[in-house]
C-alpha cells in the first residue's frame, strides 16, 4: 500500500537533509539536557552558567577555546531553538551543493561552527581588551544562528561576482550583500540579536568559500574534536578541584574572582 502523498513528501524530503536532521536532533537534545538540569543543589542555572555560553571570561581567561564553538549548539530558550530549526531546515537544500554528500556538509558545517567562534572571540577580546569596550567584555553569546549565517555568505560567494538580488523588486545589489541586509535587520527587530556574533558567521562562510580552511579535513577535524574533549574533561576536573579547595576553609586556599563574576549583570546576546 503505498503512502500518502504528504507523507511520501516529508519522507523524501528528510532523506535529502540527514545532515540537518543530524545537527537539529543534536541542538534539540542539547536544549533538553540543559532545560533537565537541578537547580536545587545551588548549581547555577544555565542562563547563570559561565561555562555554556561563548564570551571572554570563558573562553580566553578561563583557556578553553572549545567553548567558542560549544557555547553555538546551546539554547536558553525554546523559541530561540526553533527559530534556528526553521533556519536550518530552509537552508537544508545546500546540503546537495555540489553535488555534496552528508559528510561533505557536516565538515562544512564544522568549518564554519569553528571559524565563527573564533573571529567573534576575536572580534571581543581587540573590542574589549585592545581598545577598552566594556560592553564588549561582559557579552556572552549562545545559538547556531552564527554558522546558519555563515551558510547564506557561503552560498552567496559561490553564486559569483555576478549574482544579483532586488532589493524591493526596485534596487539591485551583489548577492553578497542579502545575508549582510539580513543580519541588520535580524538586529532591529530582535535587540537580543548578537550582531557581532552573526557577522562573525558571515565572514566565516566567506573564508570557506576562498578555500580558507580546506586543511581541516575529516581526518583533522576528528583528531582535534577528540584533542579538545580531552582537555575539555581535563580542565573540567581542575576547576572541581579548585572549587572543592577555595570551600575548604582549612585548605588554606581563597578562590578569586574571575573578570565574568565581577561583573554585575552579563549580557547574553543570541
């Protein structure tokens, strides 16, 4: 008996889009293991925890740059997900770029999760530690919309120099500039919005469209995945200790404050 023509559709349509069924099934449980969590020990709450979100104290003062890419599959809030889950499905159909398979999108994908975390880190510390932007220094941000962003100038760039969009049916701009439009507009309607964080992206997909990071192959990305969940776990058990040492009144030890807990009120963009 065959099926009903809508089912037929969506079961075709998720055929043609594993890698987004894969990353969307990923940042949905990582949303739900988050929501999950008890508070009640006097753990901090995942808006409160330093270490879930991207920002300078987590990243560079605290040496763990895998933040940066970990803190873009983490979502505070429901909405926040499934407005990046209605992104991610629209722009699924790059998966055949190409002529691209599954991996070849999921290694792109990965590309632009690293680059993004790293120029928007970047982009904080020269803002923050360079020139003295204290706005900057208490910024932290969370989502995938940096590498959905990324996605948009990847695929702009390789339209070519020629491409072209109507800006109202009336102004015709570069193809390049669509993503760009899009993310001072995202800015307007949602102050929340992380601009830097989604120009991060966008410049991310233009490095991977000039072949920028075509060193990270498979091969290299699994080792280094491996590398920093190493140090990741590593670094994780220093900080309980160092935790269990400043409690410990006869440890002799005082804990210090970081410069994120010094701060009064950080600001969570996504």
């Amino acid at each position: 008996m065959p099926l009903p023509l809508p089912l037929a559709s969506l079961l075709a349509a998720l055929s043609q889009r594993k890698g987004s069924l894969l990353i969307g099934t990923l940042l949905t449980s990582v949303f739900a293991k988050i929501r999950s969590r008890d508070s009640s020990d006097g753990s901090p709450s995942p808006e409160e925890d330093p270490r879930l979100s991207a920002s300078l104290a987590s990243v560079v003062d605290a040496r763990s740059p895998w933040t940066a890419a970990t803190a873009q599959l983490v979502h505070f809030g429901a909405d926040h997900l499934a407005l990046n889950l209605v992104a991610l499905w629209q722009l699924s159909p790059c998966e055949a770029r190409g002529g691209g398979s599954t991996g070849s999108f999921l290694l792109t994908s990965a590309q632009l999760l690293t680059l993004s975390g790293f120029f928007f880190v970047g982009g904080l510390f020269v803002a923050a530690r360079r020139f003295g932007v204290a706005r900057a220094e208490a910024t932290r941000a969370v989502g995938y919309s940096a590498v959905l962003f990324g996605w948009m100038s990847l695929q702009a760039a390789e339209a070519g120099p020629h491409a072209a969009f109507r800006l109202f049916g009336l102004l015709k701009l570069p193809a390049l500039f669509s993503p760009l439009l899009l993310i001072f507009a995202t800015s307007i309607v949602l102050p929340n919005a992380s601009l830097a964080g989604h120009l991060a992206g966008y410049f991310a997909g233009l490095v991977v469209a000039l072949g920028g990071i075509d060193w990270l192959t498979p091969g290299l990305a699994a080792t280094l995945t491996l590398w920093m969940g190493a140090a990741a776990l590593f670094r994780r058990k220093t900080a309980e200790a160092e935790a269990a040492a400043a409690a410990d009144p006869e440890s002799g030890l005082l804990g210090s404050a970081s410069p994120s807990a010094a701060a009064s009120s950080p600001r969570i963009v996504l």
